[in-house]
C-alpha cells in the first residue's frame, strides 16, 4: 500500500499514537489493526487466541508493537496490559458476539461481554495516557419493535437473547461511565471520550465463525454439500466489515479532535443493503453458481425476523455514510474466498485499498 498515502486518512490523527484493539484475534478486530496499522498508528492487542482455524488473523501474519494473550474477565492482566502499552485510543471489539453460543452459555456471555468491559473501563480510568475509547456492540441492542425506518440511537434498549440483552448491557454500562468518571475533567486535566458503535451484520473475507451465514456458505460450497438455512426470511442489514470500521475510525477521529463527548452510533448499509437472508444467498450464487441451499426445519432457538439501522445521525453528525453497495460487497466477499479457496491468496489488503479508492471517488469526508 505505499504511496497511496493512507496515514493521511482521517485527517491524519492515527498516524504515530498508540491505539490499543481489544478482540485484535477475531475477524472484525484482525481487520481494524490491518488498517490501522496502514494509518501508521502504533498498534498493540489484547485478545483470546483466535477461536477459528483457519482464521484471518493468522493468515495476514500481522506484527504489532505490542500482542496481549488474556481474557477480560481476567482485571488485573486487563490492568497490567492497559498500564504497560499507555494507549491513547482503545477500539473495543472483544465479545462473546454469537447469538447461539449465547443461547447454549449465558453466564460465559454476559461474563465477557458486561464484566469484561467493566474491567477495561476501570483500567482506562487508572491510565492516564486514555483519551478516548470506541465500544463497538451490535444493531441487536434495540428492543424489538416495529420501525419501519430502522432503529434509532434515542430507541429503548433491549434484548430477546443472552448475547443482545448482554449488549444492551454493555451500552448502559458505558453510558454509565461516561456520566460517572469521563464527563469531567480529572485531577490530572484529562478527559475521556466514550462512545458505543451499533454496526449491522458484518460480513466480509476471513471470517470462519460458527453460525454465521457467509462462513456457512463458504463451508458447504468446499465440501460440496447444501448449506442449510435457519430462517431464509429472516432480513438483516447486511455489510462489509470495512463499512463499521470507517464508521470506528471516523468517530475516534472526531472524538480526538473534541469535537464530539461522546453517546452512541449507528453504522448500517447503503439502503439496498437490507436483505433477507434467502436474498443474500441467492446474490451469491450468481458468484458461486454451484452454491445450493435449503431451509432447515428446525427447531431453533428465537432470533429477531426483521433489524435495520437508521443511520442519519452519523451522516448528520460525523459526515459518515456506506461505500459499497450490496452488489460490490457480495461482489468482494465472493471474490476473497474463491481465490482463498482456489489459490490460499490472501486478498483483504487489496480489499482496503479498493475500498479506500472508491471513498476517495465519492469524496467521502475521512477520505479526502
């Protein structure tokens, strides 16, 4: 990626500080340190081993400034690690994030996903280097209810399953925080600026997880069997994992140069994006003409029929919107995988820099 000048992205803010990504193993957060390191940040993470073989944070072989082995349930490593790397930024990604392994370990999933931050939210409160910290959660921390225009940032928090109610509970915890600790200066003349990052269905190269609809995919075509479809009815908005992560990379950037405090954001697709899963299937096998499915009678445990986002405040807001539409992203993400499959070619550099040079065509605001 040289000479594209992409340290410049963002008006530049990464370049050089210490940016800490929690989850830096997983399919989201192995993308984001990509990036970020193309920002010329000093990258450090702090995560589980990867969970997925293969998985996407080994196949890119990415090297960091510094790579914490621990779980967040564990206070005093969380601790010791945020002390030692003294970050500027923290991304939060790392979560139990599938709905299913929700159902079957409840207590496992709220452990991570409320404890877990508590735990990092008191280390950022005990280092003083924090300026400002990004927790992603999901679209599925909305109470379910009819809105016709997607759920807005302002709509009731719920959650039908473990994974969404322990979510939604990691939006009031941070809620929690930034009133409690982060909306005054402290004694050292510092401020924290917290913000939650709701993001839809991400998809997109790399991503082995169990349960999740393109992984599924993937699978059956390499066995050659028929992937089995759960509730093909079932609409989610569907995007690119690069979509959300501009969407992160944008508000810490506004954050750091204070123009915002803080509160919580939604990051969906283009409008086209919001498709039901039979829809996204049958996209697909235009790429992957031998891709079979059916419907599995189940039973299976309740998941939402119908989610979409209303992401008007961060167009308002942060001057944020989505690149790709549902053809191009289907159009990426059919593409990773043949050649994956085919050739072992590892094509998620490729895929940034495509992304960053269709933003830069439509003079997205972080791009330009």
């Amino acid at each position: 990626m040289e000479g594209l000048g992409l340290s410049r992205l963002f008006g530049g803010v990464y370049s050089g500080r210490r940016v800490l990504v929690t989850g830096h193993t997983g399919f989201k957060g192995s993308w984001l340190a990509l990036w970020l390191q193309t920002l010329d940040a000093e990258v450090a993470g702090l995560a589980l081993p990867p969970d997925t073989e293969p998985s996407h944070w080994n196949l890119l072989g990415t090297r960091l400034e510094r790579e914490f082995i621990s779980d967040l349930r564990d206070q005093e490593r969380v601790r010791a690690a945020v002390e030692m790397f003294q970050p500027e930024v923290v991304f939060h990604l790392a979560a139990q994030s599938l709905v299913r392994r929700g159902y079957r370990d409840p207590a496992a999933t709220f452990d991570t996903n409320v404890r877990g931050l508590v735990h990092l939210l008191e280390a950022v409160r005990g280092c003083g280097s924090v300026r400002v910290v990004v927790n992603a959660t999901t679209d599925k921390v909305y109470e379910v209810h009819e809105a016709p225009d997607g759920y807005r940032e302002g709509d009731p928090l719920g959650g039908h399953d473990p994974y969404s109610a322990s979510k939604a509970c990691a939006e009031i915890m941070s809620a929690c925080y930034q009133r409690s600790y982060f909306d005054r200066v402290d004694d050292a003349g510092r401020r924290v600026r917290l913000a939650t990052a709701r993001a839809g269905n991400v998809v997109g190269g790399g991503d082995w997880a169990e349960d999740r609809l393109v992984p599924d995919m993937v699978r059956s075509v390499k066995a050659g069997n028929t992937v089995r479809l759960r509730n093909p009815g079932a609409t989610r908005p569907w995007q690119h994992v690069l979509e959300p992560l501009s969407g992160y990379l944008r508000l810490g950037q506004v954050l750091l140069d204070g123009e915002l405090d803080g509160g919580a954001w939604n990051f969906g697709p283009s409008a086209d994006a919001t498709l039901s899963v039979g829809d996204v299937v049958r996209r697909m096998q235009y790429h992957w003409p031998e891709l079979r499915f059916e419907q599995d009678a189940g039973p299976h445990p309740h998941e939402a029929e119908k989610l979409a986002l209303d992401c008007g405040k961060a167009s308002r807001e942060l001057g944020w919107r989505p690149v790709w539409n549902a053809e191009a992203t289907l159009a990426r993400i059919a593409r990773w995988y043949r050649r994956f499959l085919d050739d072992g070619v590892i094509g998620s550099r490729e895929d940034l820099e495509a992304y960053v040079a269709d933003a830069r065509a439509q003079e997205q605001v972080w791009a330009v």
